[in-house]
C-alpha cells in the first residue's frame, strides 16, 4: 500500500477508535485492573468474535462483560448455565393457543446482541449444540423455522477451571468458534487494594454511560476490516499457525509434542484480531508486536498436547510460547 493510503488510514483509524479508551474509563469505573481482560473483550467486539473468559471465582469476568455490554447501547442478556438447562431454554420454544388451535412462536433470551453464556461448561451437550448453530451461522432453528439473529450478535462466555463436578467438557467444535480463549489471573496487591476500598460496601452503586450504539459498531468494524496487513506478517501468521500442525517443518524442536495443531479458522482469526489490535492503539497498519500480543489468546485453545508433553509437564500455553520464541520475526 502506498504512503499516501496508509497516512489517509491511520487518519481514519485515529477519528475511529476515540470510542476505546471511553469505553476503557467507563468499564474501569466498576472494574479495577483486568486490562488485558478488557482489551479482548473489546477485539472481540470489533471484530465480531466470540470470547470464551476461563479463572476462577471472583475475578470479576461476569462484572467485565456485564459493564462492557453496558456501554454499547445494545440488547444484553445474561443467561446461567446449569446442567438442567433444555435448549428451549436458550433458544424459544412453540406455545399452542387453544383458541385458534395454531402454534405460536416464544423466542428464548438467545434474541439480543450481546449474551453472555455463564458457567457455559455447566450445561449439557443439546444445549451446546443448539448455541454453537447461535454462534456460527448467527440464526436459531425454533420447530421447522429459522430466525435470523440481529447484528452484533457475541457469545461471551464464561468457565471455572476448577469445581468440576456437575461440568461438561466442551466440544472441541465448539471451542474452535471462539475467536479468544482469555485466561484471567489475580490481581496485583495495589489493585486488589483498591477493590476492597472500592467494592467493600453492602451496595456498590456504579453508574456506566453508554459510548456507542450498534450501528456505530458495525460502522466501525468496516474500518477495522482496512487495517493493512503486509504480506510479510501474512506469511508471518501463516508460519505460527502451521508450525502448530508440523512443528519440525518450520524448524521448532517440539517433536511428539503436539498432537493436533490449529485449524485454518485460527489463521483467519488471528490475522482478523491483530488487526482490531492495532486498529486500538491507533494504527492503521498490523506490525509484529500485534500478532505476537494476540496471538496466545487466538491459539490456546486450538492447540491439543500428546501426552508426552502433559507427562513433562508442558501446557498448550508452554508449548505456544515456544512457536513463538523459535518462528522468525520479519
């Protein structure tokens, strides 16, 4: 791309992305630290990718996603996974009028624009199978009809990596839709500090403004599509991802180590939030830096260990971190 059209971009980009630091103020008002957190919720806004948040109780992941849907003036719904859960539950279901003898259809709290699927692992696999159609095709079979969902639609669910009794362990089908898989870990002393001066009262009262409306989002997310990426990180992320599936290929000592690697969805997904990476830090172009900061959120997930590598101790995370390291940089 020419100097001019890129100069022209990051002008566009700069006008764009004023929203994501109100936003930023506004979730911070309710939640103290979680950036990292924040900002992939956010990716996953613009980019219209589904987020799967894992840590245990108390890190706020439910208050996140709650006070993010809040600043987007859009239809939010929360909805408790159990494992009674039905999918008429989820999706609707048909409610017979004896008066005209006629069928009439109750649409399920899957209609709104940003839901997010609590404890997800706690529900069964009818249940799943009926979100993950949600998910990839953003429409909702209720009978012999199908419904389309209204734009944005995101999933963002939430998991507990302990307590596992009464869990179900999610397809891997299902956990290749989500574009993040985000790991959330303790706060810092001086943050939990302020939680407790903060939060530390019978009744919180938090008070978040809107910043933007979902027609402004879709708007922006055809601003996100023109970041520019180079070829030389298309071959970049192409390298990453393939080295996942033959490590030995792109000269990355982990021989019997990985026992399936990412799917070609990850190198879309991938090049797609590198570019809503760079899109929030004002840049209209995708530098290395936004492949590697991204990149352990997209691929975790996707990346299945023998178990040689669990016999040494070595995690999906453990192992990408090597890809990364031993993958040249361009």
């Amino acid at each position: 791309m020419a100097q001019t059209g890129i100069t022209a971009l990051n002008e566009r980009v700069k006008e764009s992305n004023a929203f994501v630091q109100r936003i930023m103020q506004e979730v911070n008002k309710a939640v103290v630290g979680q950036r990292h957190l924040i900002e992939r919720l956010l990716v996953g806004l613009l980019t219209n990718g589904h987020v799967l948040l894992e840590g245990v109780p108390g890190l706020a992941k439910t208050l996140s996603v709650k006070t993010v849907a809040r600043t987007v003036a859009a239809k939010f719904q929360r909805i408790q996974f159990t494992p009674d859960l039905l999918p008429a539950d989820l999706l609707g279901t048909l409610v017979y009028n004896p008066q005209s003898g006629s069928f009439s259809v109750k649409k399920g709290p899957i209609f709104a624009n940003i839901i997010l699927a609590d404890e997800i692992n706690r529900a069964p696999a009818k249940v799943q199978s009926a979100l993950l159609e949600a998910m990839q095709e953003h429409q909702v079979t209720i009978g012999e009809e199908t419904f389309p969902l209204e734009e944005p639609f995101l999933v963002l669910a939430t998991q507990n990596p302990i307590e596992q009794h009464g869990t179900y362990e999610l397809p891997e089908a299902q956990v290749d839709r989500f574009m993040l898989k985000v790991v959330i870990g303790y706060p810092s002393k001086d943050e939990e500090r302020q939680i407790m001066k903060r939060m530390a009262v019978s009744h919180p009262d938090v008070a978040v403004e809107r910043v933007i409306t979902p027609q402004e989002l879709l708007a922006v997310r055809a601003v996100v599509d023109e970041v520019y990426l180079d070829e030389k990180i298309e071959e970049y992320i192409l390298n990453l991802v393939r080295a996942t599936r033959d490590p030995k290929a792109h000269h990355v000592e982990l021989s019997q180590m990985i026992q399936y690697g990412a799917s070609p969805r990850a190198t879309m997904y991938l090049a797609l939030a590198a570019k809503a990476y760079a899109f929030m830090q004002g840049r209209g172009y995708v530098v290395p830096q936004d492949v590697k900061t991204i990149g352990l959120d997209v691929l975790r997930h996707r990346l299945i260990p023998t178990y040689e590598a669990e016999a040494e101790g070595l995690t999906s995370e453990a192992l990408l971190k090597r890809i990364f390291e031993q993958v040249p940089v361009p």
